[in-house]
C-alpha cells in the first residue's frame, strides 16, 4: 500500500527534492506551504523531474484551522516532514519575535494536528545550530546542547525539547530529530535548488551568484578564528543526500525500526571545510574566479562545527553519495540555468504574497 506523506514547507530549498525522492521511491506526496519564502516553480520542477504534480495546500501553519482544514481533507497521512520554518541566522538577530512566532506557532500547530488525527510518524527539520560553539568536534547525537549562537537556533533548540516533551505523553506517535549541518548544491537536473528570495544567507549561493554577476563582492566574515586559515569551518552536504536521508528516516519508522519514540541524527558529511577553502573549491571545479573580500566577524556564526554521522549510516543506512566538487558544480549549474532563463524562471513572480 502506497504511504501519503505530507511535507511541510515543500516549496522549499530541502523541501523540494524530498519531494522528488520520496516519488522516487515510491511514496505519496502532499504538501503544505504559503510561498512566504519559497516559490510554487519549485513544484513545477519537481514535476518536471517525476512527472507528478503535487498538490500544495497554500496555507498559513500559524493558522491552526487552516492547518487543520489539511488533515481533515486528508485521513490517511501516515507521516509528516516538517521542513516549514524561517531560518536565515543574520535575520533572526534582527527580528528575533519573527522567528520565535513562525517557527515555534507552526510547530505547535503540527504537533497539535498529530495528536488529535494520531498521525504515527513525524521527521523534524533540526540543524546544527543547536550544539552552539561546541568545546569538541565533530559533533555527536550525544553532543550537549550549549546556548544557541542565534535567535534562529533557539528556535530549533526549542523544536527539539517541545517535541521531546510531546514524545514523552504521547506513545502513539514516533518521532525522527534530524540535525542538518549545511545543506548545499543543487538536482542534477538543474530543474530545482536553492533560489533565495532575497540577498542570500548561505554561503553556496552567495558563491555563484557572485560568480554569475548577482553580487558585485563577497565577504568573507572573520579570518581571524582559531581555524586553520582563520574562517569558519562548516560541514556542507548536499541537499540530495540530505534529501534521501528524510525518506529513509519515513522508512525507520515505518519499519518500527526506531528503540525510542524520538530519536536524533546528525546529517553531515563529516568533513570539516573551511569557508575560504568552499571558495577555492569552487574556482578549481569551475574555473570560474571569485571577486572576495575579507570583511567582519558576522553575529551568530559558530566558530567551527561538522558532524559525526555514525549513528546514520547505522541506524538509517545513509551513506553520503556526493562530495564538494558535486555541490559546487551543481550549484553552478543551476545558478546558470536561471540566468538563462526569462526573468531567471520568473519564480518570484510565482509567489503568493
């Protein structure tokens, strides 16, 4: 029997190929998400790529009768992907109040849904931020919690303990926690990626669309960290395999392969690559130079974090198919076929609001 899957935010960056994998791999698809900041050509190239076309429900997850309205439309959801949520980190020191309302609202309204229809499975879109500046790395499961570097990692902080909590007074439902480092690169289709709607927060788009000629310069925040060349080290991964890493998770639950009702992942390559190190292994792969500069300490940056992501490739069987040479030339690759595009794909013209 085919599982519908309902995928919160699938509109999205990571959204949109979770998509396409899970018809990949055979499930059902819904989806929920009001294009605040996405765009539905998301969907369509999600279409494009499966042949399928996935409904979207334009609603706002803060409105809990609007989210509602979903479940009582839909009787057989057997598990929900919750991607939808702010989180550019620079934002979220601006207008913490935003962040603390969308994100954490929208949860709520999620987790009140799963109760009252007995939804039995849940994956929740985690991050990294959530072990702060951590005094070890890489980074464990079993990793504390330090104080968020951002408004925006509270907020994950927050998503984790109020499902916890959920977890513990409700044995009906099982739940994944999925940590993404940084999620980067594009379908090598070229059909979706990630297209900020505004001047991008990571690092990978503001690459290309410096490359391509979007953004005159970029800035490199800080060289004087305790790195190995004084910029921050981050883990990226690419949104591919940190796509298939949702399915599988569907697939851990459904197979009530999980020892708890809420369990953690760590979702990184393991590697840990520095930001001036990001830029020249995109000059290498592409041959395309980079006009940079070195600028300030940006608030909210963690020093250095990357992931130990045993517990993955164990539990889950994920095995990370795509290097950084993948993720810097896809990401080129889609960043040109928007140029090429009329009105780059004319996707903001596509949103609802």
């Amino acid at each position: 029997m085919i599982k519908k899957i309902l995928v919160t935010g699938g509109s999205g960056y990571i959204g949109s190929h979770t998509l396409v994998d899970l018809i990949e791999h055979g499930f059902e698809v819904i989806s929920a998400d009001n294009n605040s900041r996405s765009t539905i050509g998301m969907l369509e190239g999600v279409e494009k790529i499966t042949g399928v076309k996935v409904k979207n429900y334009n609603v706002d997850l803060c409105n809990f009768d609007e989210t509602r309205a979903i479940f009582e439309e839909n009787n057989n959801i057997e598990g929900i992907i919750h991607f939808a949520a702010y989180k550019a980190v620079g934002e979220s020191v601006e207008k913490p109040l935003l962040y603390f309302h969308n994100n954490m609202g929208s949860l709520v309204n999620i987790l009140r849904c799963i109760e009252e229809f007995k939804i039995p499975n849940f994956v929740f879109s985690s991050s990294c931020t959530v072990y702060g500046n951590p005094d070890a790395i890489p980074v464990t499961e079993d990793t504390p919690r330090k104080n968020a570097e951002s408004p925006y990692g509270l907020t994950k902080q927050m998503g984790e303990q109020m499902i916890e909590a959920f977890a513990a007074s409700n044995a009906t439902t099982n739940s994944v926690l999925l940590r993404y480092f940084n999620p980067a690169g594009a379908h090598a289709s070229a059909l979706i990626g990630e297209l900020p709607i505004d001047r991008p927060q990571n690092l990978t788009p503001v690459i290309t669309q410096t490359a391509i000629g979007k953004i005159p310069q970029l800035t490199v925040f800080g060289n004087d960290y305790p790195t190995r060349d004084g910029s921050c080290i981050r883990d990226l991964i690419h949104v591919c395999d940190l796509a298939h890493a949702h399915t599988l998770s569907i697939r851990f639950l459904l197979n009530k392969k999980n020892k708890t009702n809420c369990e953690v992942f760590n979702l990184g390559s393991g590697d840990g690559i520095t930001v001036l190190e990001s830029i020249r292994a995109f000059e290498e792969s592409t041959g395309v130079p980079l006009n940079y500069t070195i600028g300030e300490r940006r608030p909210g940056d963690v020093v250095a974090i990357y992931a130990n992501n045993d517990k993955a490739r164990t539990a889950l069987g994920w095995v990370p198919q795509f290097g950084l040479k993948d993720i810097m030339t896809s990401a080129w690759k889609w960043e040109q076929y928007i140029q090429n595009q009329p009105k780059h794909l004319d996707l903001r013209a596509h949103r609802l609001n």
